[in-house]
C-alpha cells in the first residue's frame, strides 16, 4: 500500500484498476528508470569499448567454458566456490557470439545495468523522492563500480541477487508486521539467499540483516521464518553438501602472530583503505589490484569522504525508529565486519565491501528527499560530480594501457594458438590465466590445462585428465606472467635431469615445449614374484600397512631402462614419501629415486610419453638408463600411511619391439565412455601407456 511523505497510511485502495493517484506515480517512477539508465548507458559506453578490446582473464575465461558444459559443476571450475548461475547468463550469448570476448561481457554489461533499477525501487521504500537520486547514484556510481560493471565476473550478479533481497525484505517486512503469511514470497526470499550465498559468501552480510529484519518485523510469529530458512538450504544444497568445508577453509577466523590487538588494528587499516576504494579516495586500474593505483588529491580524496559520510549521517539518525533504514545500515555494517575474515582480505580487496554500495546510496537518496530540495540534490550532484572526475581518469589510464603488460597482464595468444596448430597439437599444459584463455578462444579445439591446481591445492581441476590421457603434449611457459609454474631456466635444468628430448619454440609472450621424447621405451613386462602387483590387471591390488617396504624380485635379472608403480584405483594410493631402490644381485640395494611429502611439485617425470609432475601418488616411473636390476625394492620414509601397488611394470633397455615410439595409438577424439570400452575391447599389456591410460580413464569416468 504507497505511503505519503509525512509517513501516514492513506486508505485502502481496491484491488481493480489502479488507482488515479498510483497512476501518475507508476509513470513517474518509469520515466525516472529510464532517464536514469540512458545516464548509465551513456557513462558506460566508454569503458564497455574499452573491456571488448581487453582479452579475456583466466576467471572470464573459466565462466564461458562452463557455459558449454551447463550442470557439470556446482562451483566455478576448480574453485570451492561460486555457482552455475553465471554459465547459465552467459550460455545464450556463447551460443550466439560464439566464444567471443562479447559473449561473456556482454551479460555482465546488463547485470551493472540492472542494478539501476533496484537502486530505484529500493529507495522509494524508503521515501517518495529518494528514487531518482538513488537511481542517478548506482547509474553514475563511483569507479570501482564501474570497473565491476565493465571486466569482472560473479561480483554483478551477486549484487544484483543481495538487491534484489533487500527490496523483497522490505516488502515482506510490511506484509509480516501486518500478521500476513506472504508463504510464496518467503520461499522466493530464501530461495534468492540461498543462490546468493551459492554465489558468492560476501552475500552472507546481505542475508543476515535481512532475516534479522524479518525476525523483527514477524513480531511472535518467527516461526513462518523457518521457510525462507528451509528454502536456503534447498537451493544452495550443491554447494553445501559438496564444498562448503573448502569454501569455509578460504576464510581466517584468528589472526596471524602476535596480539589480537595488533591483529585488529591491521584489520581496520585495511578496512579504512578498502572503504576508500570503495567510494573513490582511490581506484585501482582493474579490480582487487594493489600496485597500479590512481591516488587522487588530498582536497578530492576530503571531498568524497565528506559527500559520502554527512548524508549517511543524516540517514541513520532515525534508525531506531525506522525499520528498513536500520536494515540498509546493517547491511554495511555487517559487510564491514566480515571485511576481515577471508584469508584474500586485504587493503585491495575491495570487492568485498561491494554488497554495502546499494544500500549506501538509496540511503543518500533517503538523505538527499528528506532536507530542501536545494540541499539534497546538491549533494547528490557533489558525489556525482566527483564519481564523473574519478571515472575520468580511470577511462583515460585503461585507453593508455597496454594489456599485455601489469596489470592487466593479458597478452595477445594469437602467435601461441598459430604455433600449436601449427604443430598439430592439440594438449596442453600452461599456467591458470593462458590455460583457460586458450581452451575457450579456440573454442575447446586446443584445451590446455594448469599442471595443478594454483589457487586451491588438489582442488580438482576440469582439464587435467583429458592432457595427460592425450599424445603429443605441448608445455606453455609465459615468463611475464606470474604463476607457480617453474621459470625458463628450472624447468629446462629438471627436463634435462630427467633424461630425454624436447624442442622448444618462441610464440609471442610464450616459450611452447614441445616433440618430447623419454629416455624409456614404451615396452614393459610384468614382475610375477608381485603377486596382485604382477598379473597385468590394474583391479588387483596388493596392499600394504603403514611403514610396510616390499621387495619385489624379477624373473631373472636384467638390464632395465626403468620401472612403472601403479596405484589401484581406489584409496589407499603410492606412498608420498618413499625411496626406490634397485639391486643387481637382490642382496645390495642402491637407492635410485627419493620422493618426500609436499614436493610433489618439485618433482617431473615422464608419464604416458611426456613430462608432468606427480601430484595425485597414482603412478611413477623411474628411469634406470640399463642398469642391470635383480630385484625392486620400494621403502617408506616417515610415512604413517597405509598404500598399495596395483602393477610393477619392467621396462626393457635397448629399443626393443616398440622402439621409443610413445606415440597416439588411439583415436584422441573419443570420449571417456569410449576410452574405456576401446582400452578394454583391445588390451595392449606390452604398452606401458595402456595401463596408465586404462587406469586414468576408468578414474575420470567416475
């Protein structure tokens, strides 16, 4: 039911025809939409030209790749957090764009708009007049809103979902005080939280104020409010009953060292210095980037701290005895409480104090309708006046910048995709940015893969199985780019250490590593005296508690140019920490390969024909250049972990009937499914490559 000004309740209106009062209102509050999107629209045109011509990042990158794959994922790929709902924004536009940069912009482009709007209705739950000030604000918001609303994924929509409940709290808050049920609008409530914190846990400040205004609205009847509950859970169950302990694991609940004291005092620096960036004392060139700053001046920096605080000031005066204002400041001030928690949290971090910018403004605009108008809307235009300077500045540093370079650090990849194809390749290995960039610029022709997971460790990875199934892998090294992949000079000194071949080719901002060729040969045989570990079957497993070595003589002994371990294909796996050792008589034993917890990114070696690092303990091959072995012998070293061998496979020395030929010998465009059927129709146990890839493809089925 619309309120007038002075707050009293006019009477009922029918629920026929609108009445004549409502009716020039709806189409006030239509035009004022609509100026103030043309405003948006006008503002952003600049910088959307600006992001079309900025490539993809790696986060972008991942977002349009999911949309090819919709409901293969209940978190953003290889991150415990996140929800399919951007691949599901995104997905029309990929299938008619294809995968173009415009194809993922484009959605996020609307989203910034959409916020108009919301901003508008919000506000006019709290005062007739505060709609179009409000509206005009978020369409002219400051510049690091505009840097969300033209190169960054997941922040708009979770702004637009936190909107979205603010206005559907406000709105449900009257129809509880008033002893209405409201069921279906209390299940659309908590279904949107339940997405919203799916989305993005810096909803969460959202969410709480939110049920902590209903709580207070529902008077004796909180109950009703199990729904809403029931709702989030529902909704956001794919991420809770999947990945909420990861998602929690990003986040600090006590400080570093020291006092607490000093703990908190660093955490309200950073949280002043956030907040500024926030409103514009400061904007970074792209988003959560600490080292490339426009600084305004002292008087500019002043000003927007002044524009900002003195209606907020004014806004909350009556807070006490004004329910959807106490709802709005509790929302920032309980985004500014979490500030700290995430481990990310830092000066920089901006994006975590996103969720208090909406209700920051429709609190301006209550601010700006409730003193003259001469006073309000000068201080809507002040703050406007100084969001335009500080756009300014930062369209004129993103048309001067050079995208390949910090700290962007997106360069063109057009050289490396030429070299590639060039080649015939077709898999990849490369750090976290290049590698999904690649994947969806070809459109998952060429699909590259971090050979870990940077962010997240062990978090699974969505590529990775398909590139070390494949033949014929290429490694990408992008020395501009920082990442945890080793440099230029560390990772040609472990290839070298490791034996072998390899060719490496300049592409552009990329060093390509490629043609690789092992120093053992594709031929194995079987070790019988292994029992389950020697029968050629990778579903037998034997097994062995924890601290247990086993020494595994051959047949008789040989000259070997190295050996395979196998893990079966469940839990318990190889040893983390382990020595192999090797004995031509099976009475002395040299230690010819160490491994040792937490170094397994220290550590390459040749699986399936090229090189990667052994992080997941389910194979190893360790190469022996013809020494003459008599027996095998694999020890653990400090380990309080049971483990298993599902084969040991001999590798002859010399050529042999395979030569060094680890080439395809698989049709590479079959899927999993497929791969399985065709490794089990037609067994190759004389390949080494046969049982790792029957092993691996059985894994990446499941």
């Amino acid at each position: 039911m619309p309120r007038t000004e002075d707050g009293d309740r006019p009477a009922p209106v029918s629920r026929g025809e609108p009445s004549s009062r409502e009716r020039p209102a709806t189409w006030r509050a239509a035009v004022e939409i609509v100026l103030a999107l043309l405003a948006a629209v006008a503002l952003r045109t600049p910088f959307w030209r600006e992001a079309l011509r900025t490539p993809l990042d790696g986060d972008e990158a991942i977002v349009g790749l999911m949309s090819r794959h919709l409901g293969h994922a209940a978190t953003i790929w290889g991150q415990p957090f996140g929800s399919p709902l951007e691949p599901c924004l995104v997905a029309p536009f990929v299938a008619g764009l294809g995968t173009t940069i415009a194809a993922v912009r484009i959605p996020y482009f609307l989203l910034g708009l959409l916020l108009v709007p919301i901003a508008h209705r919000l506000a006019a739950c709290l005062h007739p007049r505060a709609a179009l000030p409000a509206a005009l604000l978020m369409a002219c918001p400051s510049p690091y809103l505009l840097i969300i609303a033209s190169l960054a994924t997941i922040y708009p929509s979770a702004l637009v979902l936190c909107g979205l409940l603010l206005l559907l709290a406000l709105r449900l808050g009257d129809r509880l005080a008033k002893g209405e049920r409201a069921w279906g609008r209390l299940v659309l409530w908590g279904g949107l939280a339940g997405l919203a914190l799916w989305t993005h846990l810096m909803s969460a400040s959202v969410v709480v104020a939110s049920l902590a205004y209903l709580v207070a609205r529902s008077r004796r009847r909180a109950y009703v409010l199990l729904v809403p509950v029931l709702s989030i859970l529902v909704v956001a169950a794919p991420w809770w009953s999947h990945s909420v302990g990861q998602s929690l694991s990003i986040l600090r609940f006590s400080g570093p060292r020291g006092p607490a004291t000093q703990h908190l005092a660093h955490a309200f620096s950073n949280l002043v210095h956030a907040s500024g960036g926030l409103i514009g004392t400061h904007t970074p060139l792209i988003a959560d980037e600490g080292r490339h700053v426009l600084e305004t001046s002292g008087w500019h920096a002043a000003l927007v701290v002044l524009a900002y605080a003195l209606p907020l000031a004014w806004a909350a005066r009556g807070a006490r005895r004004n329910g959807p204002v106490a709802l709005l400041l509790g929302a920032i001030a309980l985004a500014a409480a979490a500030f700290p928690f995430p481990q990310r949290s830092g000066p920089q971090t901006i994006r975590y104090l996103t969720t208090a910018f909406l209700p920051m403004v429709a609190l301006i605009g209550m601010a700006a309708a409730s003193c003259r108008r001469i006073v309000g809307w000068a201080s809507v235009l002040a703050i406007l006046g100084l969001n335009l300077a500080g756009a300014a500045a930062l369209l004129a540093a993103w048309r001067g910048a050079d995208r390949a370079s910090a700290p962007f650090l997106l360069p063109d990849l057009g050289p490396v995709r030429q070299a590639l194809e060039a080649r015939g390749i077709r898999r990849a290995y490369a750090s976290y940015g290049p590698a999904y960039r690649l994947t969806y610029e070809t459109g998952e022709r060429l699909i590259v893969s971090e050979p870990w997971n940077e962010r997240f460790r062990h978090y699974p990875l969505p590529y990775l199985d398909e590139v070390r199934f494949a033949k014929g892998v290429a490694w990408i090294l992008t020395p501009r780019i920082p990442s945890d992949l080793p440099a230029r000079r560390a990772f040609e000194a472990e290839l070298r250490e490791i034996g072998g071949r390899f060719k490496r080719t300049e592409a552009g901002p990329a060093l390509i590593y490629h043609d690789f060729v092992p120093p053992v040969p594709p031929a194995v045989t079987t070790v019988p005296a292994a029992g389950a570990a020697g029968d050629g079957d990778i579903a037998t497993v034997r097994s062995f508690a924890a601290g247990e070595a086993v020494t595994l003589p051959l047949p008789e002994p040989a000259a070997l140019g190295g050996v395979t371990l196998l893990a079966g294909q469940d839990r318990p796996r190889l040893l983390r920490s382990m020595d192999v050792e090797v004995s031509p008589d099976g009475i002395v034993f040299e230690c010819v390969f160490r491994r040792r917890r937490f170094e397994e990114r220290e550590h390459l070696g040749w699986i399936n024909g090229h090189p990667q690092y052994v992080t997941d303990h389910d194979v190893l091959t360790v190469p022996l250049a013809g020494r003459r072995v008599a027996a095998v012998r694999i020890a653990p070293v400090g380990s309080d972990e049971a483990w298993s061998l599902a084969e040991l496979l001999a590798h002859p020395a010399g050529r042999g009937p395979l030569g060094d030929d680890w080439g395809e010998w698989l049709d590479p465009n079959l899927g999993w499914d497929e791969r399985v059927r065709a490794l089990q129709a037609s067994p190759l146990p004389a390949r080494a490559d046969w049982y790792y890839r029957l092993a691996l493809a059985r894994r990446a089925r499941r």
